[in-house]
C-alpha cells in the first residue's frame, strides 16, 4: 500500500490530434473578437448611412439622428435578447436556419438559409470596402487602388481562416481592444471638448432636395439598420466555443450588445451636437476622430485601426457561413464536401468558397461601399425575423415555465424585425435590393435540387435497406495493361494474383518487331499468366484496351482492372512521368462499369 498517494483511476491516454481538443475552441473573448467585428465595427458606416439620407433634407434634419438611433439600438436590444433564447434552444448553432427548420418547416428553413449565405457574403464585401474608405480618408492617393486593397485583405482572412478559428481569434483580439477603445476615446473626448478639436475633409454645399417626412425617417432608419448586421452570427457559430458553451456563446452576446448599443449612442450624440454633415474624401466617423483628437497623429493612427478592423470584420462570415454550409452539407441541400472538416476544426471547402464568392461580388462592385449597402441588410432581416417566428412557435409547442413571458419578448421581436425588413426592401429596392430579392429566391431553387438529387440517389441505392444477396457468379478477372517485362510488370502481377481468381496482361504494340521481342521476354520470364497483345495500327492506347474490356465485361463476369503507375520521390519529377495510366483510368470509368485500380510503384529517386 502507497501512503500519501490519493487513489486515481488509470485510463489510457490517446494523444489528440491536431484541432482536437478545447484549445481550438472560442472563450467569451475571443469569441466577441472573432464573430463580433461585423457588428461591433458597423459603427464605421451605420452612423453615416442616417447622415447621408437624412441631409437630403437639409442640416437642420441631422437632429434627427439621435431619436432613429435610438429606435435601432432598441431592436438591437430585442435581437440580443433573442438569439440569447436561440443560443439556448439550438446549441448546435445554424441560428435563423436551425430554428426554421425545426419550427417553420423546409420551406421556411430554405428561405433562411438562402437568406443567410446573401448576408455572409455582403458582409464580406462591406467590411472589406468600408475598410478601403477609411483608409483612403487618410491616404487619399490610395483612392484609385480600392479593389486591389480589398483582394489582398481578402486573400489574407482566408489563409488566417484555413488556420482555424481559434487561431484567428487570437490574431483578432488585440485589434479589437483597440477598435473599441479608440472609439469609446472619441466619444468620452469629443463630449469632453466644447467645439471640434479640428475639422477634415473639403466642404461641400448641402442643398435640400426633401422634407423631413416620414418616409425620409424610414430610409434614414433603414440605412442605419446596416449597423445591426452580424448580431445573428454568434448564435450560428455556437459549436466553435468552449464548454459550457451555451454559457460563453450567450456572454458574448449580451456582450456585443452592450458595446455596439453604447457606441452607436455616442456617436449619434456627437453626431447631433456638432452637426457633423457629410464632407469630400472622408468618413462622418474619420470627421468625429478628428474633432476628438485633432488631426494629428492620433487621428492617422485612428483611422488605420479602423481600417484594419474593418477589413477584419469579415472574419464573422469567415467564422459563421462554414459552419452553417457544414449543416446545409448534413442535410443534402448542399454538396456533402462542406461538411468534411481538415485536421483542425475547420470546414475548409466553406471558407474557400466564401472567399471566391466574395471575390466575385467585389470585382462586379468595383468595391463601392454605396453600391453594396443597399443590398447589406436584407438579408439578415429575413433571419432575424424567421428564427424570432419559429421560437414563438417553439415556445407554444413546449410551453415551459414563463413560456408566454419569452413569446412574448420573441413576438414582439419578429413584429420589430418584419417592420423593419420591409423597409429595407421598399426603400432601398431600386437602389439595389433587388439583387436580393432575385439571388435568394436562386438560392432556394438551388438548395431544393441539390436535396433532390441526393434524395433520388437514396431512393436507387436503397439507403437504410436490407439488400438482396450479393450475386454470385463465375470468378473475377484481374487485366493488367502492360508495356514490356520489368521489375514494374513483376509489382503489378503480383498485387493482380493477390485480388483475383484470374489474371490476364494486356499489351498495346503497332510494331511487329517489339510484339515478338516481348512475346519471347514473356516465354522467358514465364510467371504462370496469359498475356494478351492488341495490335494498333493506329498507335492508340487507350481504345484498344477499352474495347478488349467492354468485350471481357460483356458477360457478366465481375472485372477489375490494375493499371501500375510509376511514383517518383520528388514531386518536380512528376512531369517527367508518363501520364498515360491516369488517362485510361480517366476514360475506363466514364466508359465502362468496372473496377479500376491504380497501383503505385515508388521510385527511389
């Protein structure tokens, strides 16, 4: 007996793979840094979209911004409130699309999806573009170099995101600190100061062209309704985080929703107190930075941060559409590719394909960030709505303790969201947004086929069947084409006579000498297999020995054919090697029903 020794239960130990492990997942933090920035850094270009619809009526309907923030910081609070509850119901993530599915029916969860895949993209774009204009607020000689700016901040989150999340957020949560004290700075220090501490950017006339109506109010609201865009990605990236993570997905929600609100009130506040109109060559948020913090370096410095932390504000999309294309894989609506994930936790076919897509949007835009905002928030709204419906429905279906309290909350919700999208659709559908309306719908049309064919290839493979016996026939039949007798013909005869019952070589020769030289090295070397030649006038290599194994296969006799191919070492001698064998395994599969095999010979240079 050990004394001083607490008892332990010994287990074995199985070393984890790389990816594996709580390591690679989110904490609260680094959660808010790696699906927050979309929403936390829409400050950037929220604000100015109420300042460019609302000085349609003149200065003097400036005013107006702090009461049409304040109502949108109010659906923000009911949005955070609720995907909390959506956290909590669906803790697989998926967020608007695993509600639908599950309460709405497949249509509703199509709708959301599509909806879904739109907004991840925009956002993309638009963080991506709104970066490019703060830059350029600074360096104005850049203003020309736009879409090149947002390939290159592109190219980059992808190859951090095929990294992994975790390890993009870790490279996120310095920028993000900053972000959000430089802009909490420019609040507490432009309140603080009696007048700007300077003025940037060339003046230009302000002609009223509307009056401050109702119907101006609700564009004004519409456009600022662009600063609530990426609230939803938590709720569909819950998977990413650490245990418990319902716990640290809902913190970092509530979370979000304190900094964003505070900070769209702010800026609002200083937006109506100085009269800050929009102004040549810079941002309404660069021209707050400077009437905080003068335009000296702490404004340069300022506004490379919200570059930086614009174009990484992406990384939301880069974070939450994978994992959502991940569960469109698992239920046949996309290709099952983007559900296979590599050795780290990552669905790298997602964040490949978000790219290329943003990629294209980009280049078609030009990189406007005014051509993409009008088709920005649609999208989301679609979401926002779709997953508060369903967890009303949820609710009912369940009736748990307070269930009508968090209808309740949820109803009211989806009222506030259905409002506030059909807004959005009305106000900024020549504007853009019926771009949306025409990809969704795609989109829907696109994921419905996809289920289709999947489920038709069920149906004829019998999946979830007993099957009939396996048929039995006369023995199988190994071909293996050959060239000559070699050490390479000996590794392939080998492997055959280990596969099959029968084994026959096969070789292709339109030259009568070389047909009798290898019909006399095959007597010599003798291993117990007939050898077939096929002549071929023609020189072709391929045909004849699709020919001689349709003919093989023709009475019903299971046939497998071995085509040896020769492996270097080194890979830059692979062009080197002769790419016939890949061919007729290319054209033997298009072309006939057998078994083909590609047997590798490594070579030792």
């Amino acid at each position: 007996m050990a004394y001083g020794l607490a008892r332990r239960e010994l287990r074995p130990r199985v070393p984890l793979r790389p990816g594996e492990g709580e390591k690679h997942h989110l904490t609260s933090l680094e959660g808010l840094a790696a699906l927050s920035l979309d929403a936390l850094s829409s400050v950037a270009y929220g604000p100015e979209a109420i300042v460019l619809a609302l000085v349609a009526a003149g200065t003097g309907a400036l005013a107006a911004t702090l009461p049409i923030t304040l109502a949108i910081t109010f659906l923000l609070a009911a949005l955070v409130v609720s995907y909390g509850q959506v956290i909590a119901v669906h803790p697989d993530g998926g967020g608007a699309y695993a509600v639908a599915k599950k309460d709405l029916g497949p249509t509703a969860s199509l709708l959301a999806a599509a909806s879904l895949v739109v907004d991840y993209v925009l956002t993309v774009c638009v963080s991506l573009t709104a970066g490019a204009d703060a830059l350029t607020s600074a360096f104005p000689a850049l203003a020309h170099d736009k879409l090149l700016v947002c390939l290159v901040g592109l190219a980059l989150l992808t190859a951090v995101n095929l990294r992994g999340v975790a390890e993009s957020a870790r490279v996120l949560m310095l920028p993000t600190v900053l972000f959000i004290v430089a802009i909490l700075g420019v609040i507490v220090v432009g309140l603080l100061r009696t007048h700007p501490a300077a003025v940037v950017g060339a003046a230009q006339p302000v002609h009223a062209t509307e009056t401050l109506g109702i119907l101006l109010i609700l564009k004004a609201f519409s456009s600022g309704c662009s600063a609530l865009t990426g609230v939803e990605a938590i709720a569909n990236a819950v998977p990413t985080f650490r245990t418990p993570r319902v716990k640290r997905a809902q913190c970092t929600e509530l979370m979000l929703g304190a900094l964003l609100g505070l900070m769209l009130i702010g800026l609002a506040v200083l937006i109506r107190r100085d009269h800050v109109a929009p102004r040549g060559d810079v941002t309404v948020l660069a021209q707050l930075t400077a009437g905080a913090y003068g335009d000296g370096w702490a404004y340069y410095a300022t506004n490379l941060l919200v570059t930086l932390v614009l174009g990484l504000a992406a990384n939301t999309s880069f974070g939450g559409l994978p994992v959502l294309m991940s569960l469109l894989a698992r239920d046949h609506r996309l290709p099952h590719l983007f559900g296979l994930r590599a050795e780290r936790p990552v669905y790298r076919y997602g964040v490949l394909a978000l790219a290329l897509l943003a990629a294209v949007l980009l280049v078609a835009a030009d990189a406007d960030t005014h051509r993409l905002i009008p088709l920005f928030a649609i999208g989301v709204f679609i979401g926002f709505t779709l997953s508060q419906v369903g967890l009303v429905r949820h609710w009912a279906a369940q009736k748990p303790v307070g269930w009508k309290r968090r209808a309740l909350i949820n109803g009211t919700g989806a009222v506030l969201t259905t409002l506030a999208g059909i807004i959005l659709l009305t106000t900024k559908f020549l504007e853009g947004a019926w771009v949306v309306v025409i990809a969704v719908p795609l989109l829907m049309l696109l994921f419905d086929r996809i289920q289709r064919y999947y489920t038709a290839v069920g149906e004829e493979l019998q999946l979830g069947r007993v099957p009939d016996p396996p048929d039995r026939r006369a023995g199988s039949l190994v071909i293996v084409p050959l060239g000559e007798v070699s050490k390479l013909a000996r590794h392939a005869i080998t492997a055959a006579l280990a596969l099959g019952d029968e084994v026959v070589a096969v070789a292709v020769h339109a030259d009568p000498d070389r047909t009798r030289i290898l019909e006399e090295s095959w007597e010599r070397w003798n291993p117990g297999v007939r050898l077939d030649i096929i002549d071929s006038p023609h020189r072709s290599l391929v045909q004849p020995i699709v020919d001689y194994v349709q003919r093989a296969a023709g009475n019903g006799r299971q046939i497998a054919v071995l085509i040896p191919e020769v492996e270097p070492r080194h890979r830059r001698y692979e062009i080197l090697q002769n790419q016939r064998g890949l061919l007729l395994a290319t054209v033997l599969r298009a072309r006939t029903d057998v078994v083909v095999c590609m047997l590798p010979y490594r070579l030792s240079v």
